[in-house]
C-alpha cells in the first residue's frame, strides 16, 4: 500500500480546504503496537486507552483529554507526530494548497455576489 504522507483538496462545500496526513496516522499506529507482544507493555498503553476512552465520551474537558493523549503517547514511548518532506513533497503541497486557495476564493466570490 502506497500512501501519500500529505495532501490537500478542496473540502466538501468548497469553503474549506482539507488536509489528509495518511502517514502519521499510520506511524502513529505502528508506534502504538511496537511493544504489543510484550503484555506488561501492551497492559499500560491499554489501560491509558481505557482512561482516554472515558474523557472521549464527554469532549468538554479538551486538557484532560490532553493529559490523557499524552499519557497514551508516554505508555507507548510514542515519537512526536511529525514526518520529513523533501522539497519535491513542499512544491506539490505548495501546488495543491495554491488550487485549493484559489477554488475556496472563486466560490467564495460568487456565494457573496449572490447574496449581496
């Protein structure tokens, strides 16, 4: 499977832009599962997922909700949630936020030449 670590499209509605970073959702994974057959490890980072899961259900309370994702990141000796991109990676980010920018500005001018 070959994943495009980041992209951006024109979201539904076209007044927002859309960022898609399949990459860290994968490494993020990975790091989660490293130590998983190790059940001393795989039993702290699913206890912590148990507290988070416990915030999740009521999201009112966005620092615990911190406290506990970085308790899940600290339980699974996660690295931070970043990724090199090459310069040829940039000029195509450059390229699609460029269309994208354009296309939300576009819609945009003709929704307010029709409202107003």
């Amino acid at each position: 499977m070959t994943l495009t670590p980041i992209s951006v499209r024109l979201a539904p509605g076209a007044l927002l832009g859309r960022l898609s970073a399949d990459i860290l959702r994968q490494t993020t994974l990975l790091s989660l599962v490293a130590d998983w057959s190790d059940e001393e490890a795989r039993g702290n980072v699913l206890a912590v997922l148990d507290n988070l899961a416990v915030v999740v259900a009521d999201p009112t309370d966005e620092a615990e909700i911190r406290r506990r994702v970085l308790a899940v990141e600290c339980a699974a000796e996660m690295d931070p949630a970043d990724v090199s991109v090459s310069l040829d990676e940039l000029l195509r980010l450059r390229d699609e936020m460029d269309r994208v920018i354009n296309e939300i500005r576009s819609t945009h001018v003709l929704t307010v030449g029709r409202l107003g």
